[in-house]
C-alpha cells in the first residue's frame, strides 16, 4: 500500500491516476481503473454535448461506487465548445475531481470548489504549476517532454522538470510523461510526486475503447515511433508516427500553414484510427513510453503489478543497495 497526500486528497487506494484522452476516456476504461483502486478519467470533450456528458458520467457511476474524475481541456480555439455548460454538467453530476489542463483553469475554480470538486491542473512548465497553486487549484499534474499530446515548448523531460516541480510549490505534484511501469512509478515517488499520471500506458489495456489493432501497435512500437507536430506553430503536440503525421512534418517544415494540413490532423480522422484499427487514417496520440510497453493487460492487472514491483523496488532492490 503507497499512501501519498494525494491518495487522501481524493479518497483512492494507488496513487496512480489515468489522465484524460480524447476518444479514449470512456466509462469502461475509466471505471475500471477506479474499481482497481486508481483515479478513473473521463474525456468531457470526448462528448459532443454537456447533455452526452452528464449520461457518461452516470453511466461510469452506475459502472463503479469509486471516485472518478472528468477532464476538462481548455483549448484557445476560435470556435470553443460551451465551457461553462460542460462545467456545470460536472459539477451537477456529484463527480468529486476534476483534471484540468490547457489553459488556465482560474475561471472554472469557484464553481468546482463550491461543489467540493478537488481540482488537479496539468501542465507542462514550472511557472505554469506555480501559477495554478496561486489561483487554487489542489494538485498539479506535471506533464514531462515524454508525454503524448501536448508537451508544450520548453523540451524539459521529467527528470528535471518534477523535482523542479515540487522544490516550486506545496501542493502534491503528480509525475506525469513516459511513465508505464512500477519502476516509473517508484522514480517518480523518490523525485518528490505524490502520484503518477499515465496517459498512452492506460491505452494499451483490455478496457480502454480502442480496435485491438491500436493497442497491439503500441506493443509493437519502440520509444523511437513518435513525431512532433506543429512545432513551427508552436503548438506542439507528441503523436504516433506513422504515414499522417510523417507527410504533416514534412508540409510544415517545408513551410505549409495550418489551413493546408487541416483536413489531415482532423480529429474526426483520429477517431477513425480508434475505432476501425485502420492505423493510417489521421492522427492519433501517443508518448515515447510505447518502448516500455509490452503486453495488454487488464486496468486491474496492471495497477497490481506496477504497485507490487514499485515497492519491491523502494523496500528490496533499493535499501539492499544502502551498505
Ligand atoms: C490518446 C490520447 C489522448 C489524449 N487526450 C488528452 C486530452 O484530451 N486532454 C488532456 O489533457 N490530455 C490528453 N492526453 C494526455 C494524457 O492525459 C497524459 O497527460 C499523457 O498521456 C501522459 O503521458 P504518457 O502518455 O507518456 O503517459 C492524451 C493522451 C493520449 C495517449
């Protein structure tokens, strides 16, 4: 039994949280995750409507009585979908987490504290978490270079980036990119975080919504098979590599704008890629912890064993190195 700040902070048993995914953070994979003892979380976005996400989120309570939590991903978009509307479906909803990330969440907070919503921000730079336990928020989840989606523009890895992290602020800080294993798990722990967040891990589970082909690509992919796009928009975000997202590099380092890569990176394509196994039809989102994937277990299978071996580690391989 690991037991952190974090794990009272939000009533669950490992500290081990599976961050919000676009398409892929459905009731299945988030209440199995929740009933092995982990922090469950729903994509709010992943439902085209406040209404579709106010039925996910009852569907995940009638499919676990553990805590769970809702992602809310604040992206600067021209078109932003009804942010306040999806809030209050959250907080309407009973849910008593919320992972935030994107943007800063300040606007968001009275409500979500009122309802006593714990609120956990992701971000991806120092002066980003300290600004958001400045503004409130309860924990921060510290997102290394490694991770998939958006890295942000410094190119700090986890090593650096989550001791830094914790010397900055006093709120639990949880590891979060390129983290898959029990070994990650007990690095994080000795850095300083009070829990580990895994995105592209969680993916490659039994229950995580995605066609067997997806998951059977993460095995099969090493640490290597990832691109960085939209660097020159500075907008960066970390994906599988495959034939998209290689002709996408290629467009913008030649110069192309958004609007000529537009209809490749639709996410409507990525969708496609999750739900046919067709692995070439758009854009779809992994980390560098691939090269540390090996099997596709169950939610419950792979939290047991990541706890097991990350106190293996902390109580026999490292106090018998101590002479
Ligand atoms: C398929 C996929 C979709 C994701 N979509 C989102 C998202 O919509 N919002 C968000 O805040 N993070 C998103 N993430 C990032 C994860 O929540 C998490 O921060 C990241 O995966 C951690 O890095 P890791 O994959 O190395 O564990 C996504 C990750 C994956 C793999």
């Amino acid at each position: 039994m690991i037991r952190t700040r974090f794990t009272e902070l939000v009533g669950i048993e490992h500290p081990i949280v599976q961050g919000g995914m676009q398409w892929v953070g459905r009731a299945e994979l988030a209440s199995a995750v929740s009933n092995a003892g982990g922090l469950g979380i729903l994509t709010g976005l992943t439902q085209p409507t406040p209404e579709a996400l106010a039925a996910e989120i009852a569907r995940c309570q009638e499919m676990t009585d553990k805590p769970f939590g809702v992602n809310l991903t604040i992206l600067p978009t021209i078109n932003p979908p009804p942010y306040d509307e999806y809030r209050r479906a959250i907080v309407e909803s009973g849910v008593k987490v919320v992972e935030t990330a994107g943007n800063n969440p300040v606007n968001h907070l009275p409500d979500f504290h009122e309802a006593g919503i714990k609120v956990v921000h992701k971000c991806t730079s120092v002066r980003h978490a300290v600004k958001a336990e400045e503004v409130g928020v309860d924990a921060v989840s510290i997102d290394g270079f490694e991770c998939a989606g958006h890295p942000g523009e410094d190119d700090i890895p986890l090593l650096v980036l989550l001791p830094r992290t914790v010397d900055s602020v006093s709120i639990p800080v949880i590891a979060s990119g390129g983290i898959g294993d029990g070994r990650g798990m007990a690095a994080a722990l000795a850095l300083g975080a009070e829990g580990v967040n895994m995105g592209t891990r969680f993916m490659a589970t039994v229950e995580a919504p995605v066609h067997r082909t997806v998951k059977e690509q993460l095995v099969a992919n090493s640490e290597r098979d990832t691109d960085l796009l939209f660097r020159p928009l500075r907008n960066t975000s970390r994906v599988a590599r495959n034939a998209i997202s290689q002709r996408v590099v290629a467009m913008l380092d030649e110069g192309a704008q958004f609007p000529e890569v537009r209809d490749l990176v639709a996410g409507v394509r990525g969708k496609t890629v999750f739900e046919t196994g067709d692995l070439d039809a758009g854009i779809w989102t992994a980390g560098m912890v691939q090269g540390l994937i090996y099997d596709i277990p169950t939610a419950a299978e792979l939290l047991e064993r990541m706890v097991a071996e990350a106190e293996d580690i902390i109580r026999g391989r490292l106090e018998k190195l101590i002479g």
